[in-house]
C-alpha cells in the first residue's frame, strides 16, 4: 500500500519523519511532501505529486486554530468536511462566496452542498478521533469581525490554510484520504503569545506515529 503524508512545513511532522527514518514498513511505502503554506502551494504540489505517484491513500497532518473556547490545545481531530472562506466577492457590507453568486453550483463535483466532504471510503482504517468540520481560509483570522462573519456563514470548527486544497485534490482524483488537524490557537483577536505549537505538534505527531505503528 502507497501512502502519501503530507503537511505544509517540514516543522508540523519532523518528529514522524525522524520516526520514519527509524522504521522500515514492509506493508506500506511511506512518501511525505511539505507542500508549503496555504491553498496555492499545497494545490500544485499535490496535483504534481498525484501525476506522477498517485498513493492508495492520501493523509494531510497540521496544526490549527479552533473556533469553540472549550476545546484544549493540542486537541487532534480529523476533518469530515471542508469549505472555502474567503473566496468570493465583497458586495459593500456583505460578504458573498462563489456559490452566493452562482458562479459555482452547490453540488458541482466534488462539492456536495457547497462543502468538500470527506465519504471516509477506501480507506484501510481511521484513527479513533472526534471528526470536526473545517474552514480554510488565505488570511489567519485575526479579529472578531471575520470569526463572527466565518461562524455564521459555515459554523466550522476549525480553521486551517490548506485543508480545502487536499480535499479538493484528493477527491478530484479519488484518492482515499483524512486530514488530521491538532489544535495550536483559538480563532481570535491575534495573540501571538498564547499559540501552543510545540504541544499541537507533539499531539499530532503522537497520532501519527501511532497510526503508522499499526503497519508491519
Ligand atoms: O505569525 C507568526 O509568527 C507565525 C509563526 C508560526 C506560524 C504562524 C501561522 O500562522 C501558522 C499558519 C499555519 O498553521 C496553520 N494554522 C494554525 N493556526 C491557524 C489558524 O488559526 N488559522 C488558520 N491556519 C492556522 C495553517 O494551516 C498554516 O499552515 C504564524
């Protein structure tokens, strides 16, 4: 079995490559691409890496942020559906999407009701971890305005700058996939200081490592 992890900085899953360098699988091959921040990096990196190698499943792992106060740092989800934040067009106070202005259609492939929704099929197992819907958005939010318009618009979890691009990718190709996300922030007026990276990596490559450990 072919499988493809991927994330958008080396940093996110260096402790589950220096496992990998320490462990030969003989029932998967293992590949990693860092495929940069945000959905343009990530969107032509995994359309290059699908033409050439496309894996049997495809697994995007990072940190993110987290709408609802009551979830603890370092919280590990996997996300059932994603959609896109912020691409769209401002009508003076308003903000419409591509749907809101028909240039897309709800259910065009692979959307399914504007969203990009994980079908969980193929895949040879899923970590055991609360599933959470994603935005994913080109700009950090940053202020309460645009946590407010994002919330009322899609109601998502969690907050990512990648994870609409692997869907997107994957289900464009129908490559099995999840996407794992551990929580680093809350979605808030920005606080740089409060960010717990260190730990919302630790977790993330925790589950990782555990997943992989599975495979002989
Ligand atoms: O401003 C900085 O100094 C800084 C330093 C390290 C990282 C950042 C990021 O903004 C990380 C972006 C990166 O992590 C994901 N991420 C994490 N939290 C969020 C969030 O609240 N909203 C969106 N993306 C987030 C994202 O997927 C990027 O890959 C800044």
């Amino acid at each position: 079995m072919k499988i493809l992890v991927t994330a958008a900085t080396t940093f996110e899953i260096q402790p589950f490559l220096d496992y990998l360098s320490t462990k030969r699988h003989q029932d998967c091959q293992v590949t990693t691409l860092i495929g940069g921040i945000g959905m343009m990096h990530t969107a032509y990196q995994l359309g290059r890496q699908f033409a050439v190698n496309k894996p049997d499943l495809a697994i995007q792992a990072g940190i993110a942020g987290c709408f609802d106060h009551s979830w603890e740092m370092g919280k590990v989800v996997i996300i059932d559906k994603e959609q896109l934040g912020d691409l769209g067009v401002e009508d003076g106070v308003a903000y419409k999407d591509l749907f809101d202005i028909q240039l897309w259609q709800p259910d065009q492939p692979p959307f399914s009701n504007r969203s990009l929704v994980n079908p969980f099929e193929g895949l040879p197992a899923l970590p055991e971890l609360p599933k959470a819907g994603g935005v994913t958005i080109n700009t950090v939010s940053g202020s309460e305005p645009t946590r407010q318009l994002l919330l009322n618009k899609y109601a998502p979890e969690v907050e990512s700058m990648e994870g609409a691009a692997f869907h997107y990718a994957c289900l464009m190709e129908k490559i099995p996939f999840f996407q794992l996300r551990s929580i680093s922030n809350f979605v808030e007026v920005r606080d740089k200081s409060k960010w717990k990276i260190p730990l919302a990596i630790q977790s993330l490559n925790d589950v990782l490592i555990k997943y992989f450990d599975q495979w002989n």
